[in-house]
C-alpha cells in the first residue's frame, strides 16, 4: 500500500488503539478485582476507585488447595502436550512426505476429527474410563485431550512440513542418513517453529478446558478450571477471591501468548489452511 | 503410486543389508516402510480413543440407555431421535444453536473483516495492537463468562447496575431475561472471537498480490471498487476458511453459555452442547444424549457442506472457472 497521507495513518492508528482499549476493559476490570477489599465489590451503586489489598490473595489460599490446582492444571497440560507432540509431528511428516494417495485423506480425516463435538465422544469415552478404572485420574483427561490435540498437531504439522522441500531431506538420506536420523536431524530443526506453535496451542488448549475434567476428574485430581467453576455459586466466596483465582488460570497463558505471538499467529493461520 | 518399481526387480537397489531387512530393497520401499510406522501411531490413537467412542455413541443412540436404570436397557429404533424433535425443549435449543451460530459468526465476519482491513498495513504498532488484541480468544473461556456474568449482573454489576437503573433492558438483568440473554450471549461470542477471525482475514489479506492491488489503483478504480472488485473476491478463499472455523466453533458453543446461564433462564439460551451435557452426564440419559451428539455432528456436516458449494459458486461466478 503506497502514498497514503500522514493523516490517514494517524486516524486509522487512533481507531485501533481505541478498538483495543475496548476490548481489553473487561480483562482489565477482572484483573483489579481482585486488588479490591470484599466491601467495595459489592457496593451500591459499583464504583471504580478502591483502596488496593492483597486481601482477596490471602483469601484464596484459605478456600482453595491452590498448590494441588496448579499441579493438577500443569500435569494435564504437559501430558497432553508431550503425548499429542509425541504423536502428531511424525504422523504430520509421514503424511505431508508420503506419496500415496490417501494420505491427503488421512490429513482431512484428522482435521474432521478436530471439528466433532466434544460430547459426542465423551459420554461413550466416559463409560469406557469407567470400566478400566482411570475415571477421575488425570489420565483420563490427559487421553481424550490427547486424541484431539494430536489430530490437531497432525493436520498443522501436515500443512507445515507440506510447505518445506524435501530436497534437504532426500540429499541427507543419499548421503547415508538413516530415515529416523534424516527425520530428527534435518526435518524437525527445519520445522521448529511449526512444532513451537503446536505446543503453545496445546498447553492452551489443554489448561483452558473444562468440559473433560468437570466429568473426569475428581476433587483430588480437579484442575484449575473446574475449582473456579465449583467456587462460583458458593456463597462465601466473592467475585474478588474467583478474580484472584482467574489470575493463576488466565495469566500464564495470555503471557505465553503475547511473548510467543508470532507463533500463536503462525498456529492460527497456518495451522488450519 | 509406482508399485511396480519397488518388486526388487530393478537394479536400482540399495547395497544388501544384514538381518531381517536383508532382502535388497529400493529406496522408495523403505522410505514407504518409514513412513507407515510414523503415521501409524497416531492413526491407531485416533481410532481407539476418538473414533471408536463415537461408533458407540452411534450405537447407544438407538437404545433407552439409562445409568441410573440400566437393567431397562432396550433397543428402540429411531425413537430418541424422534423425541428429540418432538421435545419443545431440544426443538428450543436447535433453534438458539442456529440462531447463535448464524448471527455471532456473521457478526464476527463483518467486524473482523472491518479489524483486519485496519490492521492491513504492516507496522509494528499493528503487529502489537493485534497481539493484544488476541488476549480475549487466550482467555479461559470459563473465565469469559465469569468476567460477564459479574459485570451484567443487575445488582452489583458495573454495566449491569446502571443499564437496569436507567431503566435501559430488563430490571432483572440481561443474562437472566429470556428475551435478552441469549443476544447477550451472542454478543461475548464476538467479543472473544471477532480478533481471531480478523487474524486469519489478516493472513488473507496479507498473502493477496501486490501487484493486482497496485495495478487496480494505476487504472483508477475508486476505494470502494477496488474492494468488491479486486480485494473481496481474491479474499474468498480466507473468508470461507474462516467461515467454516468459526461456523463449526460456534455451533459447538458450550463453555460461556453453561456458565453464564447454564441454558436458562427457561431453556431460552439452551444450546445442544448444553443440552447434551445435562441429559448425559447429569440425568445419566446416556441413549438420548448421544442422539442428540449425533444430530449436532449431522448439522455440522451439513453446514460445511453447504458453505463449501456456495463459496464454490461464488468463486463461479466472480472468476469465471
């Protein structure tokens, strides 16, 4: 876009700097929630201005086991993420280096699989955890969370590796690489952040849910999602003590999203064309 | 494929191994080898933990299939699909998912297209503007609808106190009157979503060529025709990629409605993922549940299938092939 006037980028910088700040009133009024005392939450009529505590901090700590929380919210995820890795990058190699004709197919079969609600699956999944006996332990959550992050990571990596020539490879299987070595060596480093976007949309995914380990786990194993679903409706806990709480579940992951944005970006475009 | 190369009968052979690979073979059939056994893991995965439990549901679907009764277990046909649309509550709750659906994604189209043209140029005050601007569609969604409940709440609420007290909705609050909570609803929907779908219109706009754009400006067409002429439809691929996405994620809507409402106030902002949550995992009706599972994946099928043709018309009709 050449010759625009000086006065057309400063109005159009104006809109979007006002745009944002809208958008992010919300965040911004959850987060110092949380700084304000329990009385002024609920005053009447609700004001802005508060006299900031750590009050709401200390409270949490009280009601909740915060420490099992987190532990539970953090194995869920790096599980999750370890295994769907584990499964989806080499199953989006073979299928974007395979020359057979379904394996297009295949790709489109794992992109389906991503799109199928998520109850469809769980009430069958749920039973099946039942009768093998890992209801209510992280497994269960960590392996569905697992089938659809992997289908996930399988279709973007797919798209990923389709997009990167196979010259580098086949040169350095000529040149005596075994095909693990071939895989390791050069696809993967080539690949590297196809493979950092995937992990940020698999930690993301898998701290945000709460349908799966809502019916999944149990109150020993619950992460931090259904402790802040469980919290609200309890009369003793105010809306300070859940923004509180909403700090632990919501600020890892906007954080990892903003210092890694160009890879969220990567995730979100690339990953799904 | 070339089958024919790989039979060992050609020369063209790597030099012979020792142990159970030791039949000469071609580079292409270890290559083949490899890659199978790179797939198949997950493949396998997908089948046993994804597919299969949806094969099942599929097969619970025609069965009364209660938890709490299961020695009543019986095979009834068609019959938890024929309730489901003879239920004024499930027929409520198709009709708000279509509703939702379709008004909070063409929203979020409109508004995202008009986001992503803003952001069009390429400067650094873009690239962070957008990366904060991506900060509602990171949050928890649970959280989401934490944060509105509590702001549209007609008693404490800071938006909430004041609309009711000026007199502006329902005195007893948005979320909670069944004429107003389900727009709401539709409403955080395109608060958490209009960047993402400005993203990927983003990628589009980004990726289309310059020297198109350039050359529709050389001959002097206007703004606005150089938007429905040249931009809008080489930006249809994006448009419809971001349509489906969205479409699919929207119909599927679960997290801010179950927290926000929970499908009330009177099933006006039930949805079927919500519906299908409560008959199954709270009532335990795991037969009717899991027809109304199915119904929701037919709908979603259908709906893509549908925009794909009328993207392919489209793309008819504007480019000509």
């Amino acid at each position: 876009m050449a010759q625009v006037s000086g006065r057309q980028v400063f109005a159009e910088r104006t809109a979007v700097l006002l745009i944002t700040i809208v958008m992010l009133l919300p965040v911004v009024w959850l987060i110092t929630t949380a700084y304000k005392p329990s009385n002024q939450i609920f005053s009447i009529p609700p004001r802005l201005d508060f006299q900031p505590t750590l009050d709401q901090f200390r409270n949490i700590f009280g009601y909740f086991d915060v420490v099992s929380l987190l532990r539970s919210s953090v194995a869920i995820s790096a599980g999750t993420t370890v295994l769907s890795l584990l499964l989806g990058v080499p199953c989006g190699y073979a299928l974007a280096r395979s020359r057979s004709r379904y394996a297009t197919g295949f790709a489109y079969f794992f992109l389906a699989i991503r799109m199928v609600p998520a109850i469809a699956s769980l009430i069958p999944f749920y039973l099946m955890m039942r009768d093998i006996g890992l209801l209510g332990s992280w497994w269960a959550v960590v392996i569905i969370n697992t089938m659809l992050n992997c289908a996930f990571v399988t279709w973007m990596m797919f798209s990923y590796f389709r997009a990167l020539p196979r010259d580098m490879e086949e040169a350095a299987l000529t040149d005596g690489c075994t095909q693990l070595g071939a895989f390791f060596k050069v696809a993967v480093p080539a690949a590297r952040s196809g493979i950092i976007a995937c992990v940020l949309f698999c930690v993301m995914f898998s701290w945000n849910d709460f349908l799966y380990p809502m019916f999944l786990t149990t109150l020993d194993s619950k992460p931090l999602s259904v402790a802040l679903l469980t919290a609200y409706g309890t009369k003793d806990i105010t809306w300070g003590s859940l923004g509180a709480l909403a700090h632990f579940s919501t600020i890892p992951i906007v954080l990892m999203a903003l210092f890694l944005n160009r890879y969220f970006v990567q995730g979100a475009t690339n990953g799904v064309q | 494929m070339s089958q024919t190369s790989s039979t060992g009968v050609q020369p063209r052979t790597q030099t012979p191994r020792l142990g159970w690979l030791s039949r000469p073979r071609s580079f292409t059939d270890s290559r083949r080898f490899f890659l199978f056994f790179m797939a198949a893991p997950a493949v396998l995965y997908v089948l046993i933990v994804g597919v299969w439990p949806l094969a099942q549901g599929f097969w619970y679907s025609f069965f009364r299939y209660n938890l709490i009764r299961p020695a009543r277990t019986k095979f009834i046909g068609l019959d938890n699909y024929i309730a489901i649309f003879e239920d004024r509550g499930a027929r409520q709750a198709i009709l708000n998912t279509f509703q939702f659906t379709l008004t909070s994604v063409s929203l979020q189209l409109f508004f995202g297209f008009c986001l992503a043209m803003l952001l069009w140029r390429d400067s650094r005050f873009n690239r962070i503007a957008l990366a904060f601007l991506l900060i509602p569609a990171t949050i928890t969604p649970l959280v989401v609808g934490l944060i509105y409940k509590a702001l549209l709440g007609a008693d404490y609420g800071l938006i909430g106190y004041y609309l009711a007290n000026a007199g502006i909705g329902p005195r007893t609050g948005l979320l909670t009157d069944s004429g107003t909570a389900l727009w709401v609803l539709i409403l955080i929907d395109c608060w958490e979503w209009t960047p993402l779908m400005a993203l990927i219109l983003l990628a589009g706009l980004k990726s289309l060529p310059a020297d198109v754009l350039e050359a529709g400006r050389a001959d002097g067409a206007t703004a606005w025709q150089r938007f429905t002429l040249i931009v809008l439809p080489l930006m249809l691929p994006s448009i419809f990629l971001a349509l489906v996405l969205r479409t699919m994620d929207a119909f599927r809507v679960f997290d801010s409605v179950f927290v926000t409402t929970g499908g009330g106030p009177n099933d006006a902002t039930n949805t079927l993922m919500v519906l299908a949550v409560k008959e199954g995992l709270q009532f335990f009706n795991i037969g009717y549940a899991s027809a109304i599972g199915n119904i929701t994946i037919l709908f979603i099928a259908c709906m893509a299938a549908v925009l794909l043709l009328v993207v392919r018309r489209a793309d008819v009709r504007i480019n000509g092939k």
